[in-house]
C-alpha cells in the first residue's frame, strides 16, 4: 500500500509543478534569489542571514549583489567559467561553523555551476582529508577556529594555501588573529572591480542531472559516502515545505506571516542546509546564525532577536528541560514554534517541554540526507507528540516488512521507503552502495529510496495519517530472540539528570546472544565527588527500574 499526504495538504501538481510553477532547470542561487521563480518578494522579505552575537546582517537584495560579486572574484582567482567544464571541475568544500555568509558563498558556487560540499565542523584532519580526496575539492573555505585542521587536511590533500580562503566569525571566536589568507568579504570587495560574468546556459533537465551539493552520510550502514544532491532534489525539498506550510501561514496577520528563526544547527547538514537556510530565505524568513550551542548565548538570542521559531534537535531540547531555572531569566515569549528534527524526540521529553511552555507548538519532521531532507512533518493545527507528522505534497512511502512484503495497515512496523522528486541522484562512485539504497522506479514517478529506518504509519485523533519513526532497522538489538531498540533506550538515558548525551549498541553475549551497552557523557550538573562507578550504577538503575529485564544494560555504562 502507498501512503501519501493528507487531503488537506496542497498538492504538487505532477513531479514538476507546483504553485507557484516548479521550475527544474535553474540552479538553486536563482531560485531561492529571484522572485520570478516564486519566493517572497526581495522587498517586504526579512534579512536572510544575521549573526546571533555581533548582530552583523545584510538584506536579501543586497545578498543577491554579494553572490554575484563573490562569483566574478571566484571566477577570476580560481580559473572558473559559468559555461565550461563539468560541476566536477569546480568542486569547493566549506569546512566552518555557521556564518552569515555560508550560503552566499553555496550560491557563488552554483552561480558558476560548480558544486558546494559541506563539510561536518567536527570532523578531524583525517575525516576532513578524506572528504577533500573523495569530492575531488578544488578550494577550501573554513574559519579560523577550524583553520589548523584544515591546513593539516589540505597539505595532505594537495590544495595549496592559496586556495584556502577564510568565512569570518565573530571576535568572540576568533580574536585578534588575521591569518594571511583571503577571506570571502575581501573576495566580494574585489569581485565590485570585475566584469560581469555571462549569464548560465542550461540544457533542458540539467537541474535534475547536475550535483549542486555533495553532502556525506553513512547512509543505511558502512563508512560516509558521498551523497550527490541535485538542483532539482534541493528546489523540490523548498517547495514541498513552502506548500505544506502555506494553509497555516495564510491564516496569520500579514506581519507574521514571515518569521525569524534560529540557525544554530549545522548548515553543513542537510536540515540546516535545506530546511532553515534556503526554505526559510525562499518564505521570507530570516535565520539568526550561531555557530555553536552555549545555553547562555542561545537564550540571549532568542531574547534580543525575538525569535519565533526554533529549530532543535532532540539534546538541545533535554538541556532546556533540564535548566527551567536559567532559561527563566531569559524573555522567551516570541517563540510560537518548535521543530525538532535529526533524531525521534521522546514522547516524555517533549511532554515535559510542552508543560513548561504551554503555547509553543512542538512540531517533529523526519528526513535523511537522501532525501534532501523533510519527508513529513507536523503540522501546527495536527500535531500528535512523539509522531514524526504527516507526509509533505509529492511524497509517496510504503513500509515493507523485513520479507520484503507490503505492508497494507496501520500500526505495523516495517522499513520506510520513499519516493519524491527530493531523492537525491545517488552515492558518488559507489555502485554498491547505489544498488542496496535505490529501488527502480516501477510507477513512472520515480526512484524509490530505502532509508534503513523502522516506521509505522498511524491515524492521528485527526483523522489524518502519520508517520512514527520506531528505530533504525540495522540497529535492532536482539537479546534472547527479544528485540531492544537503541533509541528507546537512548531516550529514556537522556531523561537521566546525569546524562548529556548517550549512544547505545549491542556487545556479543554467550547467553542471550546481544546485550544492550551504554556509552554516556556525563552532565556538567555531575558533582566532582561522585566517581564514574556510583554515576554508571545510577544509570544503570535507571533502566531496570522503568524497562523490562531483556532491555537491562547487561553490557554496561
């Protein structure tokens, strides 16, 4: 059986259309820049990008300009023309943490049809390495915080320190240092004394064929691969949120009906990548940056900013949970919205929140990398805690048991696959990993894409179908023929005021064959006098006092 989005969902009218008209041969930086192509008007839209500590900001009409102006520079240093070569000839890796300009410099990438691969900011030199070898990178653009590694990395890689340019940060990171490298507000300065460049000339469906992000992902198991996102995955991913918002957002006062959101989750992920970066600037909105989460700082930005929406993942929202006493200090009024994304949120944790903020609406999506990011989400007049929502316009999904039978009914688990004009094009150079994930498109309506996630759908008090994410499939612990899902317990342990964070994995048993083991960082509110053995039997406690004896950690903490 094919699930799809509830009847209250405005539709994509076919793979390629929608209102307003779905156009698949433009790159991304035009858009997401030019209103002929539906985004909110340049004028009335709010400043896309403003750091959340310096307040340093720009507008959406002077953003266009810089992109432009970033291009020529790139253009000119890096020997790059709009209409010649391969995307694969102009390959740039960005290996920072959040800044305004991120995603001006994505877009000065597309605008000379090169390719933007983004980079994890905690990666090692070695991780980073592997990434500027596999993506066959160019240039490398970074920040000073991160500015050793990425040297490490690029002499290892073969990139000279002449094509490693620098995104700047706010003092608070990064002091008083001026290392002899460009950075992109100098590259857009020079960029003001060149000619234009030529307009982009694009073949009919190039937007569905060319890689305008090259993301990486473990996809359903093994090592990180390259993941080959298209122009046409990342512009169906803005429009299909853009639909699915647009009956909430039209029942708002004008002046709400944009919003200024929080950026603190990585724009190297594809949630923040897609999700706040270029679906929030196609609306309007405006992201207030942060490059790294600190309570004290997060809280003052939602406070100065009087942000409305924030983005969180579910750690974030188990800090706040846990912190009631400093996050009263702080005027969070303004916000109206929460969404979590990245992993399932605990029905407990999120009640939890809900109960110390009444009005906020706590709206859970789900996506993965291949599929350019959002699958389903709740909406704000049908949200069901603990449900990852219903599925987004265009998006079709079916559970499939581990026979591989289709599954027809509600409430049965089996693994998730999707289709949507989101699925990205596929793994760069890695066939086998292409043939396990991608299924053949039997309906004319494309590829199928197997995440590797365990899901059933359910209908909501509603009466509308929803999407619950049960566990990751491969991860499933079996303990005496007894099935133990990780996240179950990872949700419960960060419910723990010890824990801040927590993975847990199966370790071979002679007995019961697997057995559940925890790995834990502790809490900072774990007092110097109480040693690792006390916290881990507390821990350890924990899970025996709640969950039945095959979910005990019999591995250890």
């Amino acid at each position: 059986m094919v699930f799809t989005s509830p009847s209250w969902v405005p539709k994509l009218r076919g793979a390629y259309t929608a209102p307003p008209r779905y156009p698949p041969d433009v790159p991304i930086c035009d858009f997401i820049l030019d209103e002929k192509h539906g985004r909110h008007p340049l004028k009335s839209s709010r400043n896309p990008f403003t750091c959340g500590i310096s307040g340093r900001t720009y507008t959406a009409a002077e953003q266009v300009d810089r992109v432009e102006l970033l291009a020529r520079s790139l253009s000119k240093v890096l020997g790059w023309q709009p209409n010649k070569g391969t995307e694969w000839d102009k390959v740039i890796v960005i290996f920072a943490l959040n800044t305004v300009d991120s995603m001006t410099l994505a877009y000065a990438a597309h605008r000379l049809s090169g390719i933007a691969s983004t980079a994890n900011a905690a990666y090692s030199a070695s991780e980073l390495e592997f990434q500027l070898k596999s993506s066959g990178a160019k240039a490398l653009f970074t920040c000073i915080p991160l500015l050793d590694i990425s040297l490490q990395a690029a002499k290892v890689a073969g990139i000279p320190n002449d094509r490693v340019f620098i995104l700047e940060m706010p003092k608070e990171f990064t002091g008083d240092i001026s290392p002899p490298f460009k950075t992109v507000t100098q590259l857009i300065i020079d960029g003001a004394r060149l000619p234009k460049l030529e307009p982009l000339r694009w073949e009919k469906g190039q937007g569905a064929r060319q890689t305008a992000y090259l993301c990486y992902s473990s996809g359903t198991s093994g090592l990180p691969k390259g993941v080959m996102v298209s122009h046409q995955n990342v512009i169906s991913n803005v429009l299909q949120l853009a639909i699915y918002e647009t009956p909430a957002r039209s029942k708002r006062p004008a002046k709400d009906r944009t919003e200024v959101a929080l950026a603190l989750l990585p724009l190297s992920h594809i949630y923040g990548l897609v999700v706040i970066a270029q679906c929030g600037a196609y609306r309007g909105d405006e992201a207030i940056i942060l490059p790294k989460f600190e309570l004290g700082s997060y809280l003052n930005a939602i406070q100065r900013f009087k942000i409305s929406t924030l983005f969180l993942v579910p750690p974030i929202i188990i800090q706040m949970t846990k912190n009631q006493p400093a996050c009263s200090k702080y005027d969070l009024s303004s916000v109206r919205t929460i969404f979590t994304g990245a992993a399932p949120l605990g029905a407990e944790t999120a009640q939890e929140l809900q109960d110390s903020y009444p009005s906020w609406k706590i709206r859970q999506c789900y996506g993965i990398t291949e599929t350019s990011s959002v699958v389903s989400a709740c909406s704000e007049d049908d949200i069901w805690l603990g449900s990852s929502g219903s599925l987004a316009p265009g998006v079709n999904v079916k559970i499939m048991s581990i026979e591989g039978v289709e599954i027809t009914g509600y409430d049965q688990p089996g693994e998730l696959v999707v289709q949507s004009p989101s699925v990205v094009m596929g793994y760069l150079n890695n066939e086998k990993a292409n043939t396990e994930t991608f299924l053949d498109d039997t309906d004319g309506k494309g590829r199928w894409m197997r995440t590797g996630d365990e899901a059933v759908i359910r209908k909501a008090p509603s009466g509308n179908e929803h999407v619950f994410i049960v566990d990751r499939i491969k991860e499933l612990i079996k303990v005496k023929g007894l099935q133990v899902a990780p996240a179950e317990l990872e949700a419960h342990l960060l419910a723990h005021p010890s824990v801040a964070d927590c993975a847990v994995i199966p370790i071979p048993d002679d007995s019961a064959g697997e057995v559940p083991k925890a790995f834990v960082v502790k809490s900072s509110s774990v007092g110097l006098e109480e040693n690792d053995r006390m916290v881990a039997r507390d821990i350890a406690k924990h899970v025996e006092e709640h969950k039945g004896r095959h979910k005990w950690l019999k591995g250890g903490v």
